[in-house]
C-alpha cells in the first residue's frame, strides 16, 4: 500500500472515531435544546472552521481528541456591566438583534447609549440610557454579542447544559461513548463480511501470506494458493502436517504441488533455518478457508468480538494499574504508528484495528476519571440522589486538575513514544 494511502487512512480513522464520539454530544445536546457553540475535532489552534446555524465547527491543530462545547458549562466571558456604553442594533419588531460592545464610532444603523440594566438569561431585556431617556428593548433569544472581531451568541437560562434535567444532561454526556460502541459493533461487522467465517471440516490449506526473500517467493507462490501435496504426500486440511515436513526437511529440496486456478503446478523450494526459530522455513502463512457470513451470523460475532475485545481491554487496565511502567503505555504518536503499520497490511485488518480503538475510547471515556465523561455522569449520579447539584467551583476545579493531569501524562507518554521512534 502506497505510503500517501497509508498516511492518509490513518488520519481518517482518527478522524472518525473522534468525530462520531463527539457527534454523540452534540446531536443530543441539540436534541435537549441546549446551545452547543462549538464542534471540535482536535485542540490548539484553528487550522479550518466554518459557521452553520448556532454552532462553529472547527479543526483544530493537535489531534488528541475533541469537544462538544455548550452553552453554560463554561462561564461566559462577556458581561455587560451597568453604567458600560454600548450600542444595539434592532431588527424586525424593534427586537435587539445585536450587541456591540466596542469600535461604537464605526457601528452604523445602532442605537448608542448607557446600559441601566442587562438580563440577557432570563427576562432578556436591556435597559438603555439615551440622551436621559431610559428605554427598555426586548433581547432575541440568539441575539449576538460582538467586540472586535469576535461574536458570541446569548445564551438564554433554558439553552445552557445546567438548565436541563439530570436525564437530558446525563444523555447527552454518555452519548458520546455509546457512539463509539455503536460504531465498532458495525466495524467488527463489517470486518467479519470483508473477512469471511472459517469453512467447517475444510478439505484443503490455503496460503495467506508470502513472506519476501524467502525460498516460497522465490518460487512464485502466492496468496489463495492451495497446498495440494508435499513430497508426494497429500496435505488436505492438516496445515500442522505441512509445518511440521517443511521443518524437518531444513537444507533438503522438498517437491510441493500446489493448486491454482484449477491446475496443479510442481515447484521445487529447499527451507531454510530462521534465526532464534527451529526447523526450516520457507516462508509462507498457512490459512485456513473461510465463506461468506451470512446476515444472522455477523450479528452475533460481532456481539462476541465486543465482549471478548472488552475483557481484553479490562485486563489491561488491571495489569497497569498493578504493575504501572511508563514503558507500556503509548500516547497518540506511538498509537498512530502502529495504526500506520496496520492500514500497510490492508483495508480489512485496518477496520478490525478501529474497531478495537473505537471500543477503547468509549469505554476510557466512561471511567470515573475527572475530565472525562464517566466523572461528569459521577457528580449528575450525585445531584440526582442529594436533590441539588454539586457547586459548579468545585466541580469545574476537579475536571479541571483532572485534565492537567491527563495532559501531562499525555505528554508524557508522547515524549516516550517520539524517543522509541528516533531509538527504532
């Protein structure tokens, strides 16, 4: 596979399971009625945005990860205090459309004055001062903030994340990870169609791969060949009986047959010892026949794989947290390596790979660890038995020293990654 198509599968996985674990947020967010200002895939800096209906969508630079940001999780950072000049524009109604806040010279078409009193959550009003007469203006529901360059839509109280009931906000956090089970049960079926299921009781071995240099390719085998015989001896389906004469015939010519496209073809090949590895090889993967799935069958191994891919996941989460190394873990460039690696192989071995990533990540995600949305769905399982939410200070203080501490080890585990790339 050519290196571009390589790079740039890659890049797309990432980019998928990303995007539909925050797609998750965002379209149930929607769906609540809660302002979502932005959708991003990445952090850092804006490498492409673009606006549609209330909500900027951005890529941004550093791909370690995404978010969904909405109306009243984060403090807004512009208030409009009593006594500030500032200037509206009206639209349709004599409804305040706009707010600028500063450049008041360059506004045209504005009304100018002293704001008296501004509720742009609840009752949305702004109470004006103009040349000593007070006017009070009705706010639109999505009415704009603009300083500078920069515009900022109200948030009125029942569009903000803390306005909505524990069940819409707990559905719009876990969303997210659900978003990524639900899309590696459809990779882990997909990969199982592309794939195909074993043939019962099989009649014959097929050759799967053929390693380069090795005396198998030299004698121009190739993959989906059939071992029909060797040194006279008929191989059926006993691939252990093909390893076990090639391995012992190590320096000797061995007269294999092989079966392609319904003829038999004679060709000579002498195995050749591995180093650290018994036995002659010629260098050849034996593979085992498969059919199509059907329908009913893909559904359930593809329940199967989520279940034995989720224990393995669990396992490893045991084995770090009992004996912690730096060592094994590996941050986005190790695990974009080793996807580079996997998407050389082909298509299919790359869909089963972001299948296990995409479980992984939803079920990361789901672990009480602040900044994640296990510990958000925590403190909402907690207002919900208390009756009252936690302090917001406090809650926002843990997810906050809870991503520092991510991104350090993020960090971390990137320089790790970078130094065992540049040691080979």
């Amino acid at each position: 596979m050519e290196m571009v198509q390589v790079v740039f599968l890659t890049v797309l996985m990432f980019f998928v399971l990303v995007t539909v674990h925050e797609w998750g947020h965002y379209y149930f967010a929607k769906r609540a009625g809660i302002l979502v200002r932005e959708f991003a895939i990445g952090f850092g800096p804006k490498l492409f945005s673009y606006k549609r209906n209330e909500t900027q969508f951005t890529l941004r630079l550093l791909p370690f990860g995404g978010y969904a940001r909405m109306a009243g999780e984060d403090p807004e950072v512009i208030e409009i205090a009593a006594g500030q000049t500032i200037a509206v524009r009206l639209g349709s109604g004599n409804v305040v459309k706009n707010i600028y806040l500063d450049q008041l010279d360059t506004r045209r078409n504005v009304i100018r004055g002293e704001a008296q009193h501004a509720d742009l959550e609840n009752d949305l009003q702004i109470k004006l001062d103009v040349d000593r007469e007070v006017t009070t203006y009705s706010v639109h529901p999505q009415a704009m903030i603009v300083k500078g360059s920069q515009q900022i839509q109200i948030a009125p109280k029942n569009r903000q994340f803390g306005s909505k009931t524990v069940g819409q906000r707990a559905l719009a956090i876990v969303a997210g990870p659900v978003m990524n089970f639900l899309l590696a049960f459809i990779l882990f079926g997909v990969f199982i169609q592309m794939a195909g299921v074993a043939v019962e009781n099989p009649s014959y071995v097929l050759i799967g791969e053929v390693s380069e240099g090795m005396p198998a390719e030299a004698a121009g085998l190739q993959k989906g060949d059939i071992v029909y015989s060797i040194n006279g001896e008929n191989i059926g389906a006993d691939y252990k009986k093909m390893i076990s004469l090639t391995s012992a015939s190590e320096g000797k010519a061995m007269e294999w047959t092989i079966k392609r496209d319904d003829q038999l073809i004679n060709v000579t090949m002498t195995p050749r010892g591995m180093e650290g590895q018994e036995g002659g090889k010629v260098g050849i993967t034996p593979e085992l026949p498969t059919r199509h799935a059907t329908i009913g069958e893909t559904l359930s191994l593809s329940g199967k794989m989520m279940v034995t891919t989720t224990e393995q996941i669990f396992i490893g989460f045991k084995q770090i947290i009992n004996q912690f190394n730096m060592d094994d873990l590996s941050g986005p460039v190790g695990t974009f390596k080793l996807t580079g690696q996997i998407a050389q192989q082909g298509i299919v071995y790359l869909t089963h790979w972001t299948a296990i990533l995409s479980l992984y990540l939803g079920i990361f995600n789901l672990l009480p660890i602040p900044a994640l949305d296990g510990s958000r769905l925590v403190f909402l399982g907690v207002e919900a038995l208390r009756g009252k939410p936690v302090d917001p200070n406090r809650e926002g203080m843990v997810h906050f020293v809870g991503f520092a501490m991510l991104f350090l080890l993020m960090i971390a585990v990137t320089y790790n990654d970078i130094l065992r790339l540049i040691s080979g």
